[in-house]
C-alpha cells in the first residue's frame, strides 16, 4: 500500500501458491476472497496497474511522454489484465461493442493475458482456488467452500462485470449510473500520476507518541501504515483521504476492517464508513508527522 511500484508488480508478476501454515494466505497474492467473489476494491487494483503502464517503463523509470498519448495503450492493458475466455458450452451472441475475451492482446502484453485470452486476474483467480482444493490440509476449512464457489460460479460474474466495465461514461443506460469503468480509473490514474513510495521512517519521538495511545491488539505496523498513507494521499482541498479497506486487508493479510479499524486509537484518527470496501479518514493535526 505504500510502495505503489511494488503494489504494481505484485498485480502483474508471479505469485507464490504455498501456505507455510493454515493462517499463511500468502497463495492469495495482494487479494481477498471479497474482491474476488463481490469484486470490492478493485478500483485501486486497476488504478494502480494503469498507472504503471500509463507513466512507467518496464524498471519502474518514468516515462517521458505525455500520458494522455498513451490512454488507448492502458486501456488494451486493462483489457488484457481483466480478459475472461468465452465458455465452450456458451451459445454463439449477437454482435456487441463490448466483449469479455481479448486473446488478441497477448502479443502486446504477454504477461496480462495468454493465448487463449486468459488474462492475469483469472488466471490467478483459479491458480488459488485450484491450490485451495487440491490441498485442503494447509488452508483453513473456511476458505474451501469459497473455492469451491470461484470454481463454478466466478467466470460467469467476471464476465459480466468486464463488460461493466467498458459501460462508457456518460451511457444513458441507467445500469451503468454506479458502476467501476475502464474511463474512471483512467481519469483518476491521469488525477494521480506516477505511481509512488511513501516508506519513509517515522521520528523515534513520534513513533513512542504513538506507541502510546495504540491498543495492544493493534500492532504498531498498521498504525503507522496508515499514517503513512494518509501523509502520501492527502489532498490540499481536503483533510480526509479515501480508506481502501479492502485493499488494507489484502496487505496485511488479515480482516483489517474488523479486527483494527473498530480500535483504531481516537486521539490519532477520525474515520467514517461509506460502505463498498472503502471509508475515509483523518490523521489528527496534534498527531501529523514531520515528514520533511
């Protein structure tokens, strides 16, 4: 969450399906079962991989180019990363402007999506799954249903939901009045601009300030995290900054939403709820750190 590069990386490489213990999730990447079975939080997951082929070459070096030249390139690229293979079983449509499969795009982005246009997000999806089942002894019981699920049911909804996504913006269709488009993310990866690192050190003096008002059950990692992320994304228009509680979740490994962010400590933050995986909230100005 704080080394954006990194974050990008871990969206498009490779990713490790081990579990060195029952509560090991690293098998799941920087993903929940909630972005996958509700697709909660995948605003920021495809903001951040457009931000990377929008302004950064492969080694992460900035681009000198102007970014509005290069939206019809990040849009293949979302397409790609978000590419579902049509079912064999599927009844031949009617021709559409939208489709779901973009197996044509593997020449030009070979890493998001293969030959036979499956992109990395599915992909990944049934890599996991497939580990969740066919090793039930280093997973926890709960996760196995939810496989099971991914495995019947998740293609069908993820389909459904990449054609969703190419609803254009201003679409008199009434279903596309709230939903996640490819034209939103990429208005907020031209708001955002190249991807950043705010893995600063804190001053030991404001570490022990904050030490001291953090609940024992909340490690210190995470109430720094998010000071750090507050510093990074706060807005000169606006003290609150957006809360991606899923995306939190994913970091840690851990039900971020409901084991810490009811304790969150009070003298430090302020927050409040919208619902869809998200919140917002606020670093108090007695505990803003001297980043400078």
């Amino acid at each position: 969450m704080l080394n954006e590069w990194q974050e990008f990386l871990d969206y498009t490489g490779a990713v490790s399906y081990t579990a060195k213990s029952k509560n090991d999730t690293a098998y799941m990447g920087r993903f929940t079962f909630t972005t996958i079975l509700e697709f909660k939080g995948l605003a920021r997951v495809l903001t951040i991989i457009a931000r990377g082929y929008m302004y950064h070459d492969v080694d992460g070096n900035i681009l000198d180019s102007d970014p509005r030249e290069r939206l019809d390139y990040v849009r293949k690229a979302l397409c790609a990363w978000c590419s579902v293979p049509d079912s064999k079983k599927a009844a031949p449509k009617k021709a559409r402007p939208n489709k779901s499969h973009f197996e044509e795009l593997h020449v030009m982005f070979p890493e998001l999506v293969d030959a036979d246009g499956s992109g990395w997000f599915h992909r990944h999806v049934h890599r996991l799954a497939r580990f969740v089942l066919n090793d039930p002894d280093k997973v926890r019981k709960t996760v196995i249903p939810k496989a099971e699920v991914i495995e019947a049911k998740f293609d069908t909804a993820w389909r459904s939901k990449v054609i969703q996504f190419q609803v254009p913006l201003f679409s008199e269709n009434t279903k596309g009045a709230w939903v996640l488009r490819f034209d939103d993310v990429l208005a907020d990866a031209l708001e955002l601009g190249p991807l950043q690192n705010a893995e600063h050190e804190l001053p030991p003096e404001y570490l022990e300030k904050l030490r001291a008002v953090t609940p024992k059950e909340i490690p210190l990692e995470v109430i720094k995290a998010l000071v750090l992320y507050y510093m990074a994304h706060r807005q000169d228009d606006t003290d609150w900054v957006v809360l991606p509680t899923t995306n939190f979740e994913a970091c840690f490994g851990t039900a971020f939403g409901r084991k810490y962010l009811p304790t969150l400590p009070k003298e430090v933050f302020e927050r409040s709820d919208s619902g869809y995986g998200i919140g917002r909230y606020l670093v108090k100005a007695d505990y803003t750190p001297n980043l400078r």
